[in-house]
C-alpha cells in the first residue's frame, strides 16, 4: 500500500507535510529532507496512539491480527 504525502512550502520558511491519506499525520520541517523525516515520526506516532487506544477500548467480539503494510 502506498500513501501520498504531500510538502507544501510555507511563507517563514521551511515546510508543511502531511499524508492526505491519513488524517492527522501532519509535520513541518526546515528543509524537505527533516519534513519528510518529521512526518513518518508523527506518522508512526499516530499508529502507536491510535493502536493504544484500540486496545484500550476493544469491541466485543473482535479479533485482532497483524496487518503489515511496509516499513517505515
């Protein structure tokens, strides 16, 4: 599975960054390079939270296995 992110340049400098695929992945960045790392960090983070409170509020019934998309 592949995502868009998308960098648009910001008036101040540096970048905006974000994975319209998935809401709430947004970063910045000074330059390109520390925005693209910036925004798989908050991309990651954002699994990590949303994982954490799935677990924490589990449906009945569910089932729970690993789905692996790509590395990070």
């Amino acid at each position: 599975m592949k995502v868009t992110a998308v960098y648009v340049p910001v008036p101040e400098g540096g970048y905006s960054a974000y994975v319209e695929e998935i809401p709430g992945a947004i970063s910045e960045g000074e330059t390109l390079d520390e925005a693209r790392e910036n925004l798989a960090d908050a991309l990651r983070l954002l699994l990590e939270c949303n994982r954490e409170l799935a677990r924490q509020n589990p449906a009945a019934n569910s089932r729970r296995e690993p789905l692996e998309l790509a590395a990070l």
